[in-house]
C-alpha cells in the first residue's frame, strides 16, 4: 500500500510522519530527497547552479535553499524552471526507494510525505492520499517560530499556497493537528489502523481482478 501524506506549510506533515513511521509504516521524506538531489556532486545540482549562478552558493559550495527560495517566491517563471529541474530528479529517486521497499515487504505500507502532491498532480500515483489539517493561525504561529521570520512573511508564504480547506477535498484520510501532541497521535493511530483495513481490503478486490 503506497500513500500520499501532504498539507500546509508548519501544518505538521514531518510530525506525523515520524508517528507513523512509529507504528510500523514505512516513510520516505521528499524533502531529504530534495536536500540530496541538490547537493554537491549530483547533477541536480549542475542544472540549478547553471540557471540561477553562484550566487545561490554558501562558502562551501553547497546551494543556500533559503537564498534560492527567496528567488523563486516571487517569480512564477523562475519557479517553474526550479520544479522542473528538481521534481523529476526526486520523484525518480522515490521511485527507487518504494521499488526498494517493495522488494523486501510486499505487504509494507509506504507514505511518502511532501508538501505539492495535491498542487502538482502527482497525487493519482497513490493508492491513497492523506492530508494533515491545521488552522491557518496555527501555521503562522508555528511558521514564525520554525523560521524565526516576521508575521508578515509568514503570512505571504501560507498565502501562496492551496488553503487547507482545499486539500481536505482530495483526502481518503484526514489527520487533524490542531490539538496537543496527544491528541495528534491518537488520530494518526485511527488513521493507520484505517489504512490497515483498507489495505486488506484493497488487497482483496486485487486479487478478485486478477482472476
């Protein structure tokens, strides 16, 4: 069983994903993949140096992302030039990865988490699609503190992208995170023992076609 987990900015996607990954889940983080297709080396990393320069380079010649994300955030060409270079690049290595867990537990359920599943349309490659839902106060808040940045800003990046109350539409499963921590694991613990049945079920209805 291979799903989607997806939402807001500071909506609280990692945060779940390390409890499902708790219960037995397998979870791959496409922005790690994200960090390593754009490291030094990789040839991610050549196209973008190549289009935006070395001006977007720390002293160790590893790209600055803050710096290339200031230059993409209000530049929709340039944006699309940036997703173009890297989101093949990582959903090529997702791709490895799954194969790579299929390959050692036929019966594993995977999720990748990612913040443009819904945005991009690559949602349909999933079995399923789950979106974390926090109110939009809540994000700023957390924003603000995970990035030591203004009000302000925050803002204009929550601003910029789907609302929340859109993605829940594209939802098989909903996790809610605007309560305490407790309260978020007891719905992911719903959610997965959900997925498990699903997966059953979903296994069954396979088989079923298959004859």
């Amino acid at each position: 069983m291979y799903l989607g987990l997806t939402g807001g900015i500071a909506s609280g996607k990692n945060t779940v994903a390390k409890i499902f990954s708790s219960l037995g889940a397998y979870t791959i983080d496409a922005d790690e993949i994200s960090r390593e297709v754009m490291s030094c080396g990789h040839k991610t990393y050549d196209k973008i140096v190549e289009n935006f320069g070395r001006g977007i380079l720390k002293e160790n010649n590893e790209i600055d992302r803050k710096a290339l994300r200031k230059i993409v955030f209000d530049n929709a060409e340039k944006r699309k030039l940036l997703e173009s270079i890297v989101h093949p690049a990582i959903l090529e290595e997702e791709k490895k990865r799954v194969g790579k867990i299929k390959g050692r537990d036929d019966k594993a359920i995977i999720i990748t988490h990612a913040a443009l599943i819904i945005e991009k349309g690559t949602f349909e490659r999933f079995d399923g699609v789950i979106v974390v839902y926090a109110e939009r106060e809540q994000q700023i808040t957390r924003l603000i503190k995970r990035d030591s940045i203004s009000r302000e800003y925050a803002e204009k990046i929550i601003s910029s992208q789907m609302p929340l109350d859109e993605k829940v539409k594209y939802a098989d499963f909903i996790i809610d995170n605007t309560g305490t921590p407790k309260d978020t694991k007891k719905d992911v613990l719903r959610v997965f023992n959900a997925i498990n049945i699903y997966k059953y079920c979903f296994r069954q209805l396979r088989k079923k076609n298959s004859k």
